[in-house]
C-alpha cells in the first residue's frame, strides 16, 4: 500500500481533465512513462522511443492544470539530465557518438540557414573556422 | 465535422478571452511559427515539434488566465496547426525556388 501522504499529495493537487485521476497521479505516470523511454531510447539510439518520451510530456501537460505542468517540465528536465549524465558515465563511446551526431546535424541546420540568409561559401567557411579556433582549449 | 469545426471555434474565442489580449494571442501563434521554423532546419519531424512545444505554451497561457481545459486544448491544436505553417512557409519558399531552378 502507498503512504498516507501519497494519497494526501494527490488529492490536494486537484482534479485532472481525466475523471477519476488527480493533477499528482497525470504528473507521476507521464514522468514515469518519460524516463523509461527516455533511457531506453538512449541505450539504443531509437528515435521512436525519443518521440514517445516526448508525446508522454505533451499528453500529460495537456490534461493536468498549469501549476502542475510547469512541475511536469521542470521534472522531466531534471530528468533528461540526470539520464544523460547516468549515460555518459556508463557508456562514454556512445554519449560521444551521439553528442557528435546532434552536433553535426545542428552544424548542417545553421549552414543551412546561413545559406538562405545569403551567406557565400567563403564567408561560412570562415565562420566556420572561427567559431573551431574559439572551441580549441587554452 | 462542421459541428466540430463549431465547437472548436467557439472554444478558441473563450480561450481568446481568457488570454484577454489579441496581441499576446498574435504573439503567442508567432513564437510557435519561430520555433517551428528553427526545429524545421533540423528536420520536419522537429518542425512539428517546435510548433506543438509553442501549442503548449498556449495551452499554459490559457490555463494560467482562467481558461477550461476544452479551451486550452482547442487554443493549443490552433496554434500548433498555425505555427505549422508559419513555419513551414520559408521552407515552402525555397523549395518553390529549388523547383523552379530545375
């Protein structure tokens, strides 16, 4: 059985849209359903699992009232990192070859941008060079 | 669907109450419309994420001024819908050009 101030918490954080549930227990499964996707789209690199870790936020955020939403992100922030920091402490080679792959989309993204906002091939390149020189430690 | 397409009209304009400002309404569809456009560089999946992450914002907005939970998710499916296509219209511009350079 749960604790008496579980059932407290989730009475006096108020009705959800769904009846019979409470802003509390949206919030919990939505976080529950996040991290279990979450971590696992990150141990195997799947995308599909990345889109039900974010659907699970959205669809709760949308039944609960706004106090509790903003819990729900702050939570589920609180969560992605500390995943991320658990992922890149157990599997360094992976978390790197992720890391470098968002990297290199953004990269393409912003190029991509510069382009369309007239930007030559040279320009870019010197950009480019600049912001890899600023990157260089000491 | 006309019935539906009432009541979602009728929803977003309490919502639009709610907000009580036109302008922070027009500005709350823009910053979907920006974030759809910036995830949109990504890829299209994150375009639509963008919008829907700007819905949300909507959504809060609607919910935090007093605003039923029907309105808020009516304001946050116009928006995102809205922002979609903001953001999509820089997008459908330089792939209009592409095409008409073949």
């Amino acid at each position: 059985m749960l604790p008496e101030w579980v059932s407290r918490l989730s009475s006096a954080s108020g009705p959800a849209w769904i009846a019979g549930w409470s802003n509390a227990d949206i919030v919990v499964a939505a976080l529950v359903v996040f991290a279990v996707a979450f971590s696992l789209a990150a141990a195997w690199t799947a995308d599909w699992l990345s889109d039900v870790a974010f659907l699970s936020l959205v669809a709760g955020a949308l039944v609960v009232a706004w106090p509790a939403m903003i819990v729900l992100t702050m939570a589920s922030l609180a969560l992605a990192a500390g995943i991320s920091f658990l992922h890149a402490r157990l599997a360094p080679d992976r978390s790197a070859r992720i890391s470098a792959d968002a990297e290199r989309r953004a990269a393409s993204a912003v190029e991509e941008f510069a382009r369309g906002a007239g930007m030559s091939e040279d320009e870019w390149t010197r950009l480019r060079a600049k912001v890899e020189e600023g990157r260089q430690p000491g | 669907m006309m019935q539906a397409l009432e009541s979602v009209a009728r929803l977003w304009s309490v919502a639009n109450a709610a907000i009580g400002s036109a302008g922070l309404s027009v500005a709350l569809v823009l910053v979907a419309g920006i974030l759809a456009g910036a995830g949109g560089m990504v890829s299209g999946r994150m375009r639509l994420y963008g919008a829907i992450v700007g819905g949300m914002l909507v959504n809060v907005a609607v919910k935090a001024m007093g605003g039923g939970f029907e309105a808020a998710a009516a304001a946050m499916a116009a928006t995102t819908t809205a922002g979609f296509l903001l953001g999509s219209t820089p997008f459908l511009v330089a792939l209009a050009k592409r095409t008409r350079r073949r």
